[in-house]
C-alpha cells in the first residue's frame, strides 16, 4: 500500500483515507487519530454507517444519548443520522479505524456544533 498522507479535518482529528473509491461505493477504511485533550465535534453521518475499531488508546465516546469508555479491541457500531463524538481522555493519541458503508463523502458530514 502506498503511503497516505495524514490531514486535519473539520471534525477535529486527523485522517488518512486508506480505501475511499467510487470503484466500491460500498465502503471506505480510514485511519483516525485524535489528539491527547481533544474532542471531535458532535455531528452525524447522513445515510451513513459508520463503525469504530479502536487500536490505540483510551476515549468516551457518544453515540445518540449515550457515552461510554472505549479502549483498543473495542468496536463502536453508529447507525447513519445518530449524533456522535469522540473523547480523547487517556495520556496518548487516540487512534482508530472509521468504516463507512456506503463510503465516506463528506457532504454527508453534518456538524451539529460550531
């Protein structure tokens, strides 16, 4: 696989789209990282799923009205329109696999706070 570069996006973390292509609009994997201290914004995924493998560190993360702790092995499963944001609050960067069916387009990104 070649190198991916890593970018900040708006939500509050950085990515790098490890698969994201209009050849397989089923789906898409990306790696996200969070920084130590930080909080994405709350948004949701318009006729998006999206599921969290965690592989580094430790976070709360809300999905609709509730919050919990996750840490690597988790997975966290977020039905498409389902408010959602992740908490770093553990000593290094939170890091964690994003997949998306169908793939991530990020019209369907939808902030709910500035």
């Amino acid at each position: 696989m070649a190198k991916v570069k890593e970018y900040f996006f708006k939500e509050g973390c950085f990515i790098e789209e490890w698969h994201n292509s209009r050849a397989d609009a089923d789906m898409s994997v990306a790696r996200v990282r969070v920084e130590i201290g930080k909080t994405t914004k709350l948004h949701t995924l318009n006729g998006t799923h999206e599921r969290y493998v965690m592989l580094e560190g430790q976070a709360v993360v809300t999905v609709g009205s509730n919050s919990w702790p996750i840490s690597k092995g988790d997975v966290v499963v977020i039905p498409p329109n389902v408010p959602q944001k992740i908490e770093n609050c553990g000593a290094k960067d939170v890091i964690f696999l994003a997949i998306c069916t169908p793939r991530f387009k990020e019209q369907n990104y939808r902030e709910l706070q500035p």
